[in-house]
C-alpha cells in the first residue's frame, strides 16, 4: 500500500490527537478516492501490472478509511454522549449516554492503534504467492526425516489457511524424509506471512537411528520466495539451458520412463530450477520456469532487504538465510523462536501446523519496529 506523505508539524498547539487522526485518514481517503477512479480507465486496465498495483492499494486504502469510518462514529458517539450529559434534563437518558460514552472512550485507544498499524506502508511483495525449500542441513539422516517434518507443519499450516500447496520438486532421505523438497504456496498474502519462516531451523531429540538414547542437535533451512509474475521478471530464453530427464519419483510407469522432468540453468546467475512432479513434459517446464523467474526476482529482493536491514537493525526479517532463527526441543515439549526470545511449551501443535500464534508475534514486532522508525508521524 502507499500511503501519501502526511505532514506532521502543519498543526497548530489547539489540535487534539483525534484531529490529527481525522487529518490522516482524509488524506488516506482522498488518495483512496483518486485510486477508485484510476482502475476503471482502459489504460490501467490494459497495464496488467500497473492493474495489479493498483487493485491491491485500492483494497489496502480501503481499509484504512473502513476503520476511519468507525473511528469517526465513535468520535462523533462521544460527543452527542456529552452534550445529553451536560443537558441532565433527562435522568434514564443521561444513565444511557454516560455507558455509551464510557464504551466509545474505551474503544477509542484501540482503534486507534489498529489505524496506526493500517497505516504503515506495507511490502508489495506480502501480497503474492511463494515459492518454499526446504533443505536438510547438519545431521545426516535426522536432518532429511526433520525437513520432512517441516514439511508436514507447514502442508498442515496452510491447509488451515485455506491455501494450495503444489509440490514442484523433492529428493527423498535415506531414511525417510527429504534432503530437499520444495514446494508452492498459494492463497491470500502468502509471502507476507511465510516469510517469517526463511533460516535455520534446529532440532533437538533423540534421532529414530539412535541406539543408546542420546539427543541429537539437527538442522534444516527454510528459504521463502515470492512467487514472481512473468511482468516481474523478464528472462531471455538464450540465457537458459534446457535439459529433459527421466522422474525418480513415484508416479508409475510413464513417469518414470519417459524424459519429462525438466531441469533449467539461467547460464548468467548459474540458477537452477527443476520440476519433476507432473506426468507432461510441458506442466513440468511451466512450472520450473515459474520457480526460476522467483529465484532470480529474490535474488534482487535479497540484496534490497539486506540493505534495508543494515540501515534498521532488524532481527526480524534481516534477509539473513544463514540465521539460526527458531529450535524445537522435544525432551522439554518447547519451542524457541530466537529472534524476539518467543518460547512456547506447546511443541506438539506446533509441529502439527500451529504455528499462527508464533507469526502474529514476529508480525507484531516488525510493525512495532517500522512504527518507532516512523515515530509519531503516524
């Protein structure tokens, strides 16, 4: 969402904070307005990236002046409260502005908080699909079985959510597992909300190969990208090397013998991207192409957040991949989410897909930290 420059010191000392809210939530609306008659032009329409910039600012605007307009009713609650309590002519009438002004001024605060968080200008990239590896890291056998693990919790998570999960690649452990799968995400502000999930993820327990009981440290990494469209990313198609082989995975017969998994090599960045999941030679390159056009668009978004990440200091969303960020110690039954000291004794649900609870805080303490580095501007 973009949110216009809203001027901060253009207010004399008699304007109260609710005045200064109503100011910023006119400007949001009259940006809001200019929005809604932009995306009914042919010349928008016709610019399906320009479109969809725009349509999802148009929902986001939207919001912010939806919960502008209960701010005002309560605003407005309060006021007719206290003209009918300063009038006292009537004594079940003022008994009934006294609770009603008791319930808006309680309310007010919250609301406004709410308006606040609404009004920090958001990621355009939390609004698309993702593309999620997973990798097995230090532990042999352990690693692949808790890769496979992740995989789980996460296909439980977003089935929870109402979202697709579409494998696209996968190389099975030894031992059960996977050294590596990866796997497309797709549904509502899928990026926005896995990408708290990108690093280290360790493993602490007693490994299923082990004979005399000892707990094993284990690793995967989880990398997340958003699911870059063909306007995102242009790829010319002498810079890719195509080669066609046969599936190992299960799927019968005509999978396994035919040449119809596709492997692509973007020969500039040494990129490789490869799709065996479907039976069609066709379906397979499809899909290879669409998780290498969201590797080389993440390759850009890494650096940029890298940066970003300098200037702040955050411990968040650094875009560090190499981060140890969360461990599940299963002798304790804990998780421990090392970016913002989050442990929770619930390990059971959370290796089962709940996982909402542990992203609503690491969410909350990314737009805590962009609302002190907007101060009180917003």
């Amino acid at each position: 969402m973009v949110i216009p420059n809203i001027p901060i010191n253009i207010v004399n000392s008699q304007t109260t904070k609710e005045d200064k809210m109503i100011e910023k939530i006119q400007i949001v609306k009259q940006r809001y307005d200019e929005v809604s008659d932009l995306i009914i032009q042919p010349e928008i329409i016709a610019d399906q990236k320009r479109y969809a910039q725009l349509s999802k600012e148009y929902k986001d605007l939207g919001d912010v002046v939806k919960k502008g307009d209960e701010y005002q009713s309560l605003l407005n609650n309060i006021e007719e409260a206290k003209e009918i309590i300063a009038d006292g002519s009537d004594a079940e009438m003022t008994e009934m502005a006294k609770m009603q002004l008791e319930e808006a001024s309680a309310r007010l605060p919250e609301i406004e908080e709410e308006i606040k968080f609404l009004l920090i200008p958001k990621d355009p990239e939390d609004s698309k699909n993702a593309v999620v590896e997973l990798r097995a890291g230090t532990g042999g056998d352990e690693a692949s079985i808790f890769a496979g693990d992740l995989f789980r919790m996460y296909s439980k998570y977003c089935e929870s959510k109402g979202w697709r999960v579409d494998v696209v690649d996968y190389s099975e452990g030894t031992n059960g597992g996977f050294k590596e799968i990866q796997f497309e995400v797709s549904g509502n502000d899928v990026y926005g909300t896995l990408k708290f999930e990108a690093g280290v993820h360790r493993v602490q327990r007693v490994p299923q190969t082990e004979t005399q009981g000892r707990v094993h440290t284990s690793a995967a990494t989880c990398m997340v990208f958003p699911e870059a469209e063909e306007f995102d990313v242009e790829i010319n198609p002498k810079d890719v090397r195509i080669d066609y082989f046969c599936s190992s995975g299960p799927g019968g017969q005509s999978v396994n013998t035919t040449y119809s998994a596709v492997r692509l090599t973007h020969e500039p960045t040494g990129l490789v991207a490869q799709c065996q999941d479907q039976k069609s030679q066709h379906k397979n390159k499809e899909k290879a192409f669409k998780v290498l056009r969201s590797r080389l668009y993440d390759l850009e978004l890494a650096k940029k957040q890298e940066e970003d990440a300098a200037k702040r200091g955050s411990m968040v969303t650094s875009g560090d991949r190499s981060a140890k960020i969360r461990t599940y110690n299963y002798p304790q039954g804990r998780v421990t989410d090392h970016r913002i000291g989050l442990t929770l004794y619930d390990l059971s649900n959370i290796v089962n897909g709940d996982i909402q609870k542990i992203i609503d805080e690491l969410m909350l303490a990314e737009n805590t930290q962009k609302l002190k580095e907007l101060g009180e501007g917003i």
